[in-house]
C-alpha cells in the first residue's frame, strides 16, 4: 500500500463525508489490508530480532510466516505487496469474494503457528539473554523521538495511529484493553417508520488480537 499516507488524509476528507453505496465495504476491506501490512510488517521485525540475535530457528519460523500473509495478500487482491490495491479516497474496487474463505482459513492456520512459535522462542534462555534488558528505550527518550506502534507501546507512549487519527472503518472502533468495541448501524424490517428502523448497536470482541494474530 504505497500511497497509504496519502488514503489516510484523503479518507478523512473524501470517502468519509461523501455518501457512496460502497463506502461503507470500501472502509472496512481499507482497514483489514492496513491490519494484513502491519502483520507483515511485525513479523519481519520479529524475524530480524531473531536473526541478529543468531536464533536460526526463530528467524527461519516467522520469515515463514511473513511469507504465508504474503500469500494472504496475493489471494484477496492478486499482489503480495498490496500494491494497486487503494486509490485517492478509498479503494480500486471491491476485492473480496469467493476467496474469503480460504483466507481466513489461512489466517487461522497463521494465528495457531504464530501462536506456538511464540511459545518455544519465550521459552528459549539464549535468545532471552540477548534481548531481555537490551536496548531499553526510556518513556521520555521514547517522547523525544516520536516513537510509534508496539516499540513506542512497550516504552509506556500509549499512542495507536488508529485512535488517535481513525480511518477506514477506525472511526466506528475504540478499544477497552484487549478488547475491541465495534458500532455499527443496522436497519429494523419490523419497524413502524424510517426512524424507528435506524439501529445502533454496540458490539464488544472481546481479545481482538488474537483472532488477527
């Protein structure tokens, strides 16, 4: 998603406040590739730690498991970088269908090996000698640089993108810890009137991260 800074300024002023039939889908398949890059983003990091840490095991699984989102990528939109997937305000075209199946099944198949190898690398005493009170970055340090995502998270900057400036479907999400809370607006066929059918629903998913991860 090369042009992502530019879809989250343009969501805000573009697909957000323009009523089009398929904003709405556009919204939420924007916010699951921004969640499918951060996947492959965060596990390459992972594999990198590993790496320069001579942990062969650890680097070889989750370079694995980058190369199984990739595969997640290449299935919803037909490219593995997710490249001509967003356009000014949104995205190109709607990219699920038939396949969406088979890709959450993947997506679970990586959430059971992510899962697992998280274990036996936490339990591995030579790789937490080399990280555990390694490279500490200080909650006043981690302010001066601006520091961001789970590195500034883990330094006590609790700063989310995705909260403090939402797009896509973001807008329509908070979270409650590792919950994840969801309005949503739906219709009521019994109604007496156009009014009363407006319903808005407060829906809670309760430790979102580990149906993603």
């Amino acid at each position: 998603m090369t042009s992502g800074p530019l879809i989250v300024q343009s969501d805000r002023t573009v697909l957000l406040e323009v009523a089009h039939p398929d904003a709405e889908t556009a919204r939420h398949e924007l916010a699951i590739f921004a969640e499918l890059e951060r996947l492959t983003s965060h596990l390459g990091d992972l594999a990198g730690i590993c790496l320069d840490t001579a942990y062969g095991f650890g680097a070889f699984q989750f370079r694995m498991l980058r190369g199984w989102a990739y595969l997640m990528a290449d299935l919803l939109c037909g490219m593995r970088f997710l490249r001509s997937v967003n356009a000014p305000g949104g995205l190109r075209r709607d990219f699920f269908g038939d396949q969406v199946p088979e890709a959450v099944k993947l997506a679970e198949e990586i959430r059971d090996e992510l899962e697992d190898t998280a274990a036996i690398v936490r339990r591995n005493g030579f790789f937490i000698d080399r990280v555990e009170n390694t490279g500490i970055l200080s909650q006043d340090i981690a302010r001066d640089l601006h520091a961001t995502g789970p590195g500034g998270r883990a330094s006590g900057v609790p700063h989310d993108v995705r909260r403090s400036y939402p797009y896509a479907a973001y807008p329509a999400m908070a979270f409650d810890g590792n919950d994840l809370l969801v309005l949503s607006r739906s219709g009521d066929e019994n109604a007496k009137n156009a009014h009363d059918a407006n319903l808005l629903l407060l829906h809670r998913i309760r430790n979102f991260r580990g149906l993603v991860y």
